[in-house]
C-alpha cells in the first residue's frame, strides 16, 4: 500500500537511502544523514510536499518524495521529485507506482511541472522517467563529483497540466493531507 510517510518511518527510509549515498552517485549527498535528520527532513517536507512511502506487509519498501526546485517565488508552481526503492525490492513496480501516486498528488495540489535529475547514465531511471511522460530537459555537465570522479546529471520535466494565468497558490500538503480525494488516491497506489 501506499501511504503518507510519518518520521515514524525514518529508520525504513535511511535504510532505504544509505547504499545510494555510500555506494553510488545517484544521490550527490556524500555523508550519510542520521535517523534522526531522515526523520527531521519527513517531518519538514510534509509542510509543502508530500513524502509517501510504499508499505507492504509492515515493512517500508521504498518511498518518494517532491521538493522545491529552485528558491525564487516564481518557481512556485515546479517541485523536483525522487523515489527510492529498498535494494532487494527493485524490479517491482514500486518505483512507477510510488512516482505514478506522487505525481497525482502533486497534480492535486496545483502543481504544473515536476522535474526528474539523473545521475547520467542512469538507464533504469532513464526509463521510467520516459515511460511516465517526462521528456529530457537538457544536461548539467560534469556537475557532481563523487566516488572519485565527475558525474553528468540529466533533466527530465513533465507538464503535469496547463498553467494558468495567473496561477493560483499551490496547496500546501500539510493542507490536503486529509482531504479524501487524497486518501483515495493513495488507496488506489
């Protein structure tokens, strides 16, 4: 099932998290954070975005989340997104069914772009961002260095409905979080 994650769900997500941060450069993140700064970062996305995490017989097996893009006001209405999946859980489908239910959600609450970065070449990712409707928004070159050399990350954006003019307020998550087209939404995963 998919469900809002809680800070509760910190352990599951650090556990999830640290072979990417330790192992690969899928993640430009090169220390480790702790439980306890995983549980921090749920706790302050959920104010904005959502956090969701893919539950199945009581353990988390992968979660993904929106952020913001870029600082200024005018980003407003573009979020970036990622989706971890647990290392013995990949092949799946929970990554698509993860990032199909975030998107949604994002939908619901105003949003009208969502932007994928890749660590290049990133073939899997690669994939599922197109097989979801992400088109290639260009390429940041040699932008990370980690795990001993330079890395390209590549951008994918999606059109997640007509802007508006003018656009109205993005909702808050923290705002929706209980609404019932949420909890359908999540319940249909």
């Amino acid at each position: 099932m998919i469900r809002i994650a809680t800070a509760g769900d910190a352990a599951a997500c650090h556990d999830i998290y640290a072979p990417a941060v330790l192992h690969t450069a899928i993640t430009f993140e090169t220390e480790l954070p702790g439980t306890d700064t995983m549980a921090q970062r749920i706790q302050a996305r959920l104010a904005h975005y959502p956090w969701l995490v893919f539950e199945d017989d009581g353990a988390v097996l992968g979660y993904a989340y929106a952020g913001r893009f870029r600082d200024r006001a005018a980003y407003d209405w573009i979020a970036e997104t990622s989706v971890y999946v647990h290392e013995n859980a990949r092949r799946r489908g929970i990554a698509r069914r993860l990032y199909t239910c975030l998107l949604d959600v994002m939908q619901m609450q105003g949003f009208n772009q969502a932007v994928g970065a890749i660590t290049l070449p990133g073939e899997s990712s690669v994939a599922m961002h197109g097989a979801l409707g992400f088109q290639p928004a260009g390429v940041w070159r040699h932008s990370g260095y980690k795990l001993g050399r330079w890395h390209d990350v590549g951008l994918w954006q999606r059109e997640l409905a007509v802007p508006a003019n003018p656009p109205p307020p993005v909702l808050p998550f923290a705002r929706m979080r209980h609404d019932s087209a949420l909890q359908v939404r999540l319940a249909l995963g």
